[in-house]
C-alpha cells in the first residue's frame, strides 16, 4: 500500500496548542472560565445529573480544537470529586452508579494533558499523565470487564501515547537499545486492544453499533496520522508546512523536491520496524472498511461519507506507483525497450493501476453529497486517472473521459469556475 491521505498529526496537534497558549495568556482566567466551562445540556439530559453533566462537558470539549487547558482541568477535578463523593457515600446504590463510560472520560481527559505539557522542560509530564489515565482505564475494567467504551478508550489513549511520549525523543541517530522499549510492540498493542473493541461491538446481541461514531473513528485517524509521521520522519520542511491554511495547490513543488528528502532509517532506529512493515497500512485500511461496514449513510450520513473518502484516497495513494511504471514504460523514450519497472512489466503495472483507480472511484461515489460540489471532484479525476490507464482512444478510455467532464462541468457551474482549471485541462 501507499501513504495514506494527511491529517493534523498529533506533533502538530501539540505545536498548535504551545501557540495558542502564548495567544491565550493575554485572556483573563476569569473570562476563559466562565465562557468555556459552561455547557448546553441536550433535553433528555436530566440538569441534576452531575454525571450525564460532565459527560456532556467532554463531549462538547472533545468535538472543539481543544484548545484550553482550563476546560480540561475543570473536566478532571468534576470527575475526581465525583469519585470522592461516591466513595465517601455509605449508600451502595450510589457507589455502584458510577458507569463505565465515566471512566472512559475521566481517563482519556487525563491522557488529552500530555497535549498541554510537550515543551522540553514538561516532557517527563507526558508519562505521568497516560500512567494515571492507564490506572484509570484499569480500575475501570475491574469493575465493568466487558466494558466495550473503556476497550475503546483504551486503544485511544495507547497509540497517542506512541507519538507523543516516545517519538518525540527520536532523532535520525537514535538506536533501538537507547529506548529500552521496542515501538512496534507498543504499536501492536494499541492494534490489539482496539481489535478486541472492535470484536465486541460488532458482536452486541442487540445488534446496535452505538459505538462506531466519530468520537472512536479517532483512533483510526490517529493511527493513520502516526503512521504519516513515520513515514515522514527526519524529511526536511518547509517553514510553513505545519500551516493548516497551506495550499494544496503546492503540492506538486513539493513532490519535485521529495528525491531531495528521501531519508532511510538505519536497521537499529525505533521506527525501523514500523516504517518497513506494510502490514500497518494493511491493518488501517482493512478496519476502516470494518468501520465502515457498522455505519449507516441513513442515520449518519456525514460519518459514511467520511470514511468513504479516506478508502478512496487511500486506493487512489496506492495506485501512484503502479500508474508511474505504466505510464513511464509506456509514453517515456528514455525507457524504451525495458520491460520492466520496480517488478512491474507494462500490463501488470496497467492492470494493477486500473484495479486500484476503480475501487478509489466507487469510494468516492459513495463519498458524493448532492449538495456538496467539492465531493464530486474525485470522482472525476478518479475517473480520468482510470482513463489515463487505457491505451489512447480506447473507447473505454473516452468514455472515462466523457462522464469526468460531465462532472466536472456541473461542479464548475455550481462554484462560478472554481475548478476550471482541471476541466481546462481535460478537454484540451
């Protein structure tokens, strides 16, 4: 498999909230207190539950940018007083009301600290927090064992610690030995507990699949940005790389420049293991298609779509290769008279490509919203990546062509040209 489509990568989550602190510190506490901790209770949220209260809190905080500290803090002390009340409480009715999924909030708040506390001189921080958010998740186990929320949580909180607490330390001459830990193994163990997440919630007997939402998509997202880092690692960048706002469009300046920025990690390196192992990338996208398989497009439709379009991208990532060796050996003098390229020969490399462009195109047809231009763009340049994989004039290849302009000139009409550029291109 190829690399996998970019998101914001824990690294930069972590940038991100060292400049919004210096930004922050010029709000007074009292403003950011009363502003941020205060949230909208849904109807069937009974206002004198304080835990359906603080479960709420996290959930509005969760789906934020996540950007203050304070609002953490204040989930975590409501939570730790929750605690103290209920063991203090000679009622054992009300000891045992605590819930699983209270655990999994209180524990992953916990975790989400190491987020606040990346600067160098806070790094052994980090480790406190996922320890006392493990603890947490632990103590929650030995009471609710089965617990589907505390798996998933789990699973969550062990593949952010990998980023945040180990690679963080790394640098191109670190060895295997110097970290006392091998990161494949922590990397397995995230896999595995997720599995096991996975395997339970599928299995409900009321058949219900409460827990494939976006909250727990984040793992996957995070595993998908994780292994982008490894990916990545030690490549030179640009100034304004980590920039959310960068153009797209200067994508292809980069790729001139990505011979330049090929970096090969020595046998000994932590991240060998991870960055030669294709077996990841497999393991990310065989249980997205698992996600994907437990979400309905009826009930949540923005969610089915979103995955629909990573699989698409990720199929479309893939078919990179075998699409260059087929048109290299193919429309290239310089390759003339050679058969091969990267084990590839000129039919396979076209079968393949051909292969893995159809499948991107049905993911993302799947990913279209009527009333969302932007998602029918894929499949458009799906489709003529597909049609590029035919010799020239082949029907096939012009029928590819045909539904791609179609498509892209209702998406130009409704955007006033914004994608002219791609049509103009087409149909010269």
């Amino acid at each position: 498999m190829a690399k996998r489509s970019k998101h914001l990568g824990l690294g930069k989550a972590a940038k991100t909230k060292k400049k919004q602190k210096v930004e922050s510190s010029e709000e007074s506490a009292e403003n950011v207190a009363s502003n941020e901790l205060t949230v909208e209770l849904n109807d069937e949220v009974d206002a004198d539950d304080e835990i359906a209260q603080v479960v709420a809190l996290w959930q509005t905080y969760s789906k934020s940018e996540k950007e203050n500290e304070l609002v953490l803090n204040g989930i975590i002390h409501e939570c730790d007083r929750i605690l103290r009340n209920s063991s203090s409480n000679t009622d054992e009715s009300k000891q045992d009301a605590i819930p699983d999924y209270f655990h999994s909030v209180y524990a992953l708040a916990l975790a989400d600290l190491a987020l606040f506390h990346t600067e160098e001189e806070k790094i052994d921080k980090i480790d406190e927090f996922f320890q006392a958010s493990l603890e947490r998740i632990e103590l929650g186990l030995e009471k609710y064992p089965n617990s589907i929320d505390l798996l998933f949580a789990k699973s969550r909180i062990l593949i952010n610690r990998i980023p945040l607490q180990y690679i963080s330390k790394l640098t191109l001459e670190s060895k295997k030995e110097e970290l006392k830990l091998k990161l494949e193994e922590k990397l397995d163990e995230a896999l595995s507990v997720y599995g096991n997440a996975e395997s339970k919630a599928i299995e409900r007997k009321d058949g219900t699949t409460v827990h494939f939402t976006s909250e727990n998509l984040t793992f996957l997202e995070a595993l998908d940005d994780l292994l982008d880092i490894v990916d990545n690692f030690g490549k030179e960048k640009g100034p304004d790389e980590d920039d959310d706002d960068e153009d797209e469009e200067n994508d292809e300046d980069k790729d001139d420049d990505e011979d330049e920025n090929d970096v090969e990690l020595s046998e000994s390196h932590p991240l060998y293991e991870i960055a030669t192992s294709d077996k990841y990338n497999q393991w990310w996208r065989d249980h997205t298609v698992s996600f994907l398989d437990q979400v309905s497009v009826e009930t949540n439709a923005a969610l089915y779509r979103e995955l629909c379009k990573r699989l698409g991208q990720s199929y479309l990532q893939e078919a990179d290769i075998p699409s260059s060796v087929y048109t290299t050996l193919t429309y290239d003098d310089d390759y003339e008279g050679i058969t091969e390229l990267q084990g590839l020969t000129t039919s396979e490399a076209q079968k393949i490509a051909q292969e893995l462009f159809q499948t991107a195109c049905g993911y993302f047809e799947k990913a279209e919203d009527k009333d969302e231009p932007e998602t029918w763009v894929p499949v458009a340049e799906a489709k003529i990546s597909l049609g590029n994989m035919y010799n020239l004039e082949d029907p096939e290849q012009e029928k590819l062509y045909k539904d791609a302009e179609k498509i892209l000139r209702r998406a130009n009409k409704a955007t006033q040209g914004k994608y002219q550029d791609i049509l103009d291109n087409l149909i010269e």
